[in-house]
C-alpha cells in the first residue's frame, strides 16, 4: 500500500458558510448558479450591493467571477473581491484565496500565499480548509514540513466529517506518520470516509481487513471494500481485487476476472497490475499464452520501477 493523501479541488461557495438569515435578499448566488438567464441580472445586483459594502455581495462577485456567473470568467477580479471580504475576517473568501494561489488561476502559484489565507480560514473552522492545511504541512508546501502538524489539521476537520481529512488521517495512522502507528484508528478513520465513499478510504480499509491489521482479517470483507474503491476507478483497490481473484481469496478463485480487474489499474499505470498481466500470459491463467505478449507487459512495468517485472524480463 502506497502513503496518499487527498487534495480537496474546488472552492466554496459563501452559502454554505453563513446562516441563511445573513444573505442578500436580492444578490442570490444560489439562484444565479441555477438559474443562467438571471445570472446576468443577479451579478449587477450584487455588484452594486458590494459596491455598498455587503459582505455577501463581496463575496458573491468574487465566486462569479471565478466561475463566470453571470459574467465572464475572471481570475484577477475575483481575487480582488474576494480580498475585500477576506481582509474583514470572511471564511469562504480566505479559503478561495489560498485556493485561487494553490492551484496559480490568476496568479502566479504560490505555496506560502496559499497556506496564509487557508490557515485563516481554518483558525475560523472551515473544514475544507483544515484538511488543505494538513495536506500542505504533510507536503512541506509553504511551510516546514510536519507530519505532526499535519495529523493534527487533519483530525480537526475529520472531526467535522470531511471525508478527505478522514482518509488521510487514516493513511496517518496506518503508516504512524505524524502519530503512534494504530491500525483500528486507521480503520476507523478509514470506515468514515469510506462509508461516505471515498475511493481511496476504501481502498485502504479493504486492505486492512485483508491483511488482518487493526481489524479480524476478513477476505470477503477486504473484497467487498476493494470492489467498492475499484468500482469508483481506483487504481490501488482495480489492482487488489485483481489479486484477490487471482488468488481465490473472498472469492471464487477466476483468472478471467484477475486479469479484468488488471487491465483497469494496469491501463491507469499501475506497475503492479502490469507486472501481474504479464505473469497471467507467461503461464496462460485466464489469457491465451503469449511469451511475447507477457514480455510487453513486464516491459511496461520494468519501465514505471516495478523490480520484480524487471527481474521477469530476463
């Protein structure tokens, strides 16, 4: 198993951060998002009303700027709203900000930007942004490097149900980085996101339960999670329930399914998988046998690091 964490990829809107009471009654911005014929109307309206000094409104221009709402899309102006807003202490702005910095739209990329307007917004609460705060720590992006510090933004935002934050707390504890190495609070952590589906949470939870860490070792239950993560297009759990097949754990033993399961990880550049679609051609398991077909594929695997495929080349 491989060390992941997860990065959260989109902004978020001022809605779901604020009472319903706070909001303009006329600069809709759910409305707008749904609505593409009053898009138009509603962004002059809250223009005007940020022009007026509303909070909400500056807000709101910034996000229809980013996501041309309304208007045409717009990068640098919405930054500039959005710094009205977050320099007054406003939450979903601050985390656009480091948002808009992290990923360079409309500014140049920039890790130590990104991290000051995230912390804010995570000093105020803001789940998406704890977990963003976590996962820079994790990497050293911005800042110094912490797995410590790292953990601990983690669990802050896992606390209040984000998904991404639980998956990567649970990788955390199975790998004891940042934390005393616990497999059942790796699995705990895992079960939470996995249960709200998220691939890689399943992933990890299915691996546990196959190799009996911080949970019984269940094979039917390490499958049934791998089938849930490959079913979603991961990679890791295409690869694992290709080797559960392949070795008749939790289910029937089928090396038709095997190389199945292979082909979708193996097609996304999974080494393991490839290496593995090798060894079922070498020997005609669930494949016509094909020396030649099987040297392919250990090639492709030898090429992306797999040691063992490259040992099968010769």
């Amino acid at each position: 198993m491989k060390i992941k964490s997860w990065l959260a990829v989109s902004t978020v809107s001022l809605s779901i951060l604020v009472p319903a009471y706070v909001q303009a009654a006329v600069c809709d911005l759910s409305v707008a998002e749904n609505d593409s014929g009053r898009a138009p109307e509603i962004f002059e309206q809250c223009v005007r009303e940020a022009y007026n000094g509303s909070r909400v409104a500056q807000h709101s221009v910034g996000y229809m700027y980013q996501y041309g709402i309304g208007v045409q899309r717009n990068y640098i102006a919405a930054i500039n709203w959005y710094r009205v807003d977050a320099a007054k202490g406003g939450p979903a702005s601050q985390y656009n900000l480091g948002y808009l910095y992290y990923f360079g739209y409309g500014v140049p990329r920039n890790f130590t930007e990104a991290m000051k307007w995230y912390r804010m917004a995570a000093d105020q609460g803001v789940a998406v942004a704890q977990e963003m705060v976590g996962l820079m720590y994790e990497a050293g992006q911005g800042v110094q490097q912490s797995f410590a510090d790292a953990a601990m933004w983690y669990l802050k935002s896992a606390e209040q149900g984000n998904s991404l934050a639980q998956a990567s707390l649970g990788s955390c504890y199975q790998y004891g980085r940042g934390v005393p190495q616990d497999y059942a609070e790796a699995a705990k952590w895992y079960r939470k996101a996995a249960e709200q589906g998220h691939e890689g949470a399943q992933t990890g939870l299915g691996y546990l339960y196959e190799t009996g860490q911080g949970v019984p070792q269940n094979f039917t239950e390490a499958v049934r999670w791998y089938r849930a993560g490959a079913a979603q297009g991961d990679a890791d759990a295409q690869y694992n329930l290709g080797r559960m097949y392949h070795n008749g754990r939790g289910v029937p033993q089928s090396y038709s399914e095997a190389y199945r399961w292979y082909k979708l990880a193996a097609d996304q550049g999974n080494a393991s998988a490839q290496n593995n679609i090798g060894v079922l051609y070498n020997n005609g398991y669930g494949v016509p046998l094909d020396p030649s077909i099987a040297r392919s594929w250990f090639q492709a695997a030898c090429n992306n690091g797999n040691s063992t495929a490259c040992s099968n080349l010769w």
